[in-house]
C-alpha cells in the first residue's frame, strides 16, 4: 500500500538532475559543497585531486559525464589548474564549464584564474546562500564566461 503511495515509484528519482564534479581535497569544503548541492536537486560526485577527476572523465561514458565541474586549485597529486588545462584539451569535455574554488580572491586572481582556462570561480569562504545559485545560472549558459566576452569582475563570485 504505501508503494502505491509513492509518487516516485517506477521512476528513477535521479533521472534528468544536474550533475556535478567536486575536486576538493579539503573534507569540510567538500562536505559543504555536496550538502548544499544534494539539497538543491543535483547529483554529486567528488575526486580529491586533478589526477582523480581526469581518471573519473576518462573512465565514465557522456552519461556519466558531470554538467559542471567545481575545482580547488591547490590539490595534492596534480593541482587544479594542470588538471583544467588536461580536461579542457579533451574534446568531450569542451562543452562542460569548470568553475575554481578558490580562496585567492585578490586584484589580479580572477584575470590569472580566468586565463588558465577557468569559466569563473567561486571565492572562499564559499557563500552557501550563493553556491547552488551560482551553479544553476552556469548550467542555464546566464553565468558569465570568458569565452562569452564578458568583462573582467563579471565572472567572479564573491
């Protein structure tokens, strides 16, 4: 009786959510993120370092494959610009915006950040009434992106 009740029976409860790749080696950064992002309706997997998130790419099928990527910079193995040069380079992966997390957040960072092939980045402290708003107006194409021409400071969220 109570399956009848069920309005998700027969379906696949995940079918159609957003995925996305958090590469944070940080536990609590990681923790945060994946709370606020689960609660907001998406999928989300992890890697602890560049290394990790290139083998997950690698290894997955275009189903599998992540709508956004969340990228610490400083990562053990292979840090996170390395890792966003690599991923980039891969044609399946063009298409799929790479956001940093960062907690350089000084005059100057976002125009290194954006130039190392970097859609935007998200400051740290990370701002958890931000974060799941900041990822669905780059999902919708509204976030602002490099390559879309927008003006420095545009594409920072702080």
């Amino acid at each position: 009786m109570a399956d009848e009740l069920n309005p998700l029976r027969g379906r696949n409860p995940l079918r159609g959510r957003k995925k996305v790749l958090v590469v944070e080696d940080n536990y609590m950064n990681k923790m945060l993120v994946k709370e606020i992002l689960t609660l907001n309706g998406y999928s989300v997997s992890e890697a602890k370092s560049g290394l990790e998130a290139i083998k997950l790419l690698s290894a997955g099928s275009s189903d599998e494959r992540p709508d956004i990527i969340l990228m610490d910079l400083h990562l053990p193995v292979m840090d996170g610009y390395t890792a966003t040069r690599i991923i980039k380079a891969d044609e399946r992966n063009k298409g799929i915006p790479i956001l940093a997390l960062t907690a350089s957040a000084m005059k100057g960072d976002e125009e290194k950040i954006l130039g190392m092939g970097f859609d935007g980045y998200i400051a740290k402290p990370i701002d958890v009434k931000k974060l799941a708003d900041i990822v669905a107006d780059f999902l919708k194409g509204s976030g602002c992106r490099k390559s879309s021409g927008c003006k420095p400071g545009a594409t920072s969220h702080r």
